[in-house]
C-alpha cells in the first residue's frame, strides 16, 4: 500500500497540512461565524420567549389577584343580600304570626262568648225542665202538687248555688 511507503510520507504530510489549513481557514472564515450568528439568534429568542413568559406570569398573576377579589366582593355582596332577605323574611314571619295570634285570640272570645251565652241558654231551659221534674217527682212521691213558684225558686236557688260553684 502507497500510504503505508515511508518515502511518500512527506509528501501526504505536505498535503495534509496544507488541506487541513485551508479547511482550517474555511470553517474559521465562514462556517464558525454563521454558527455564532446562529447561536446568538437562538440565545436571543429564548431570552426574548422568557421575557415575554414573565410578563404574561405577571399579568396572569395580577388577573388572578382582581378575579380573586372581585369573587370575595361577590361572595360578601351576596351574603349581605341573603342577610337582608333572611332578616325581611323573619320580619314578615313575626308580623304574620302576631296577626294570627290576635285573629285567634280574637276567634277564642268569641267562642268563649258563644259557649257562655249557650250555658247559660242550657241552664235556663234545664232550670224550667227541672221544675217541672220537680213538681212531677213529689206528687208521685208524695202525693202533694207542689206550687210552681215556690218550687221554681227552690230550683233557682240550688242551681244559681251550682253554677257559682262551678264558675270558681
């Protein structure tokens, strides 16, 4: 093999070095310089994108911070107004309970009224019925016809005693 013959190594030497200080020359010269250029045009995009990564972090964290206190606004505004209607709702509660109460207080004398005027309707229709029990009783017990008048006030007196005995 040529290349392995001492006697033409110094002329691959000589082409070696002179193809490898050309090529030397032409990645120094042109090749290196697109690859900084490159390279710087990448720094300066990513140094750009985090850049604009900031501030859109920013603006999304000063968003965040108004959403948050618009939503605590919100929150304290609706319970202010669920206070509101809870407070006029028992108002209104209250009031129509006092109308009840005074239409069933009112309803209740009223009943009381009617059952004492129909007792005392009762006992005067019971005292005449008495009486006349009265006078039918002793003249089959005794064979005496009692006077009506006198048996109507013996009746009046015990039953007018009943009834104020049952008032106490």
């Amino acid at each position: 093999m040529p290349q392995l013959d001492p006697t033409v190594w110094p002329t691959q030497l000589f082409w070696l070095t002179l193809t490898f200080v050309a090529l030397y020359l032409i990645v120094w010269r042109v090749a290196l310089p697109r690859i900084s250029e490159v390279l710087e045009a990448r720094q300066r995009k990513l140094d750009d994108d985090l850049k604009k990564a900031t501030a859109l972090k920013e603006e999304a964290e000063a968003i965040l911070a108004e959403y948050e206190k618009m939503r605590a606004d919100a929150q304290a505004s609706a319970h202010q107004e669920l206070q509101a209607t809870h407070d006029a709702l028992k108002e209104e509660a209250e009031r129509e309970t006092e109308a009840l109460a005074a239409k069933l207080s009112a309803q209740t004398e009223e009943a009381e009224a009617r059952i004492a005027a129909a007792k005392s309707a009762a006992l005067a229709s019971l005292e005449g019925t008495v009486s006349e029990v009265v006078v039918a009783a002793t003249e089959k017990l005794i064979g005496v016809k009692a006077g009506g008048q006198e048996v109507a006030r013996v009746v009046g007196d015990v039953m007018g005693s009943q009834v104020k005995g049952e008032g106490r």
